[in-house]
C-alpha cells in the first residue's frame, strides 16, 4: 500500500472491500427464521458498536438503545403489533389485503432479542450543528445506526427483521420511553435457519425491484437515461442485470 498513490492506496484489499458488498446485498428483513439459539454477548456488542459509530449530524449521537428479553414483555409488544396490524389491513384493497394477510411481518416473539432503538432530539440542545434547516437530520441519523447494525448483524450470521406497524404512543408506553424519546426502529434479533435468496416482499409479489436507471437523473431532475447511452447508466444495468439473472453481487 506504501506505493499506491492516492486514491487508491485507501482502498480495501479486494476479499475486504468484497465482504462489504455481500453484506449490503445479502442483508434481508428477517421474520420467520429466528433459532432459539442465544446471541452471545460479545458477538452483539461488536453489533452495538457498529450501531454507535453510525454517522451522526453534529456529532449529537441521539440514538439509544433498549434491549428487551422477557418473554412477558416480548408479548406485550407483539400484542401491540397484532392491533396494529388488524387496523392496518383494512387500509388496503382486496386484492392487496388477501396477499397482506398472508404475510409474516414480525419476529417479536420468536426472536431472542428484541432491540428497540430511539432518537432524543433534545441531546444537544436546541441549536445542532448541520440541523439548523434540516430539523429532521437527527432522525436521519438515527436511521443510519440501524443500517450499520443490520450490515453488522448480517457479518455475524445474525438476522434482524424491523417491525413499524406500531402505534408510537402504545410502544412508548410499554417499554416506559419518555414521551420526547422517539422510537425509530424496533428489531427482532437472532440467529437464523436460512436468509433468503430475496427480499420477502419481492418474492412474495408484493412490489418488484424498481430499475436503478429510472432513479438517477443527471444534472437536472427528470432527466434520466434508461436506454443506457450515459456510460454509468450502461455500467448499472449490467450489474442489475447480474444480480437479478445470477445472484452475482458487483464488486
């Protein structure tokens, strides 16, 4: 590495920079294949540690994370989810409701950890550096933990399934979160049977892989190249084309 000039002597070596990328394209929601099997504490604290060095606007950090274990309480939260879940199925057409039904959307008991993962939007105070327009990037922040603790997670041979279908206030108040907390994330975790070969919505034909051609735009929005003229538009096609034919990921 001493001889590379920059850029490339901060690249990774190539098994490295591989590994990063099958993490990212193996990575699924997982809801139905948690093992009983408990996730040993150093392997779930190299996971939280992903999470905490996620990158933060004004360096405020405002994620937490709560760990829940107790069957009870485990059951308290998936009897949230199960109301949740029965109103949310109404909100849906026919057609779209029988496949809905039919869909297994959480692992909250199944899982033998469940991680709820919060935003305080006060830890820095009223004015944050790089939130002064944006009073959102805090969340956004918080988000971007979960991502590093899902890449992790799939590094360990661990799996995470993410449950939304929650009214906030009903959560809050069962894991005793203060009302200014948010909840942004709440995670089952584990060891898995398998990890899917797709996502499970886009096997199950809930909504299909949108073409990576028809979300960029260069220069000015609306101006995209779906036919491949644009040298980087042909490179992406290609690759998209790979993974859907042949599950190879472009590394």
């Amino acid at each position: 590495m001493e001889n590379l000039k920059a850029p490339l002597a901060h690249a990774f070596a190539d098994a490295e920079r591989a590994a990063v990328y099958q993490a990212i394209f193996s990575r699924r929601d997982v809801r139905g294949q948690f093992l009983p099997e408990p996730v040993p504490d150093d392997v779930l604290g190299r996971i939280l540690m992903a999470a905490h060095h996620a990158p933060s606007v004004g360096f405020m950090q405002p994620w937490s994370f709560q760990l829940v274990r107790s069957d009870a309480l485990k059951q308290r939260v998936h009897d949230l989810f199960e109301q949740a879940n029965a109103e949310a199925a109404q909100m849906f057409p026919d057609g779209r409701r029988d496949i809905y039904s039919r869909l297994k959307l959480q692992g909250i008991v199944d899982a033998p950890i469940n991680l709820c993962v919060t935003c305080d939007r006060t830890r820095s105070g009223p004015v944050v550096l790089g939130r002064t327009h944006m009073p959102s990037m805090d969340l956004f922040s918080s988000v971007c933990a979960v991502q590093n603790l899902w890449l992790a997670a799939r590094a360990e041979g661990v799996g995470v399934g993410w449950v939304s279908i929650f009214h906030e206030r009903a959560l809050q108040e069962v894991l005793g979160i203060p009302a200014h907390i948010v909840p942004v994330a709440y995670l089952c975790i584990g060891y898995v049977s398998h990890f899917q070969d797709k996502p499970e919505l886009e096997k199950a034909g809930w909504l299909p892989r949108l073409p990576i051609a028809d979300l960029i735009h260069y220069e000015q929005w609306g101006a995209t190249d779906t036919t491949g003229q644009n040298p980087l538009t042909a490179k992406l096609l290609a690759m998209q084309a790979g993974i859907q034919q042949h599950g190879i990921y472009p590394t």
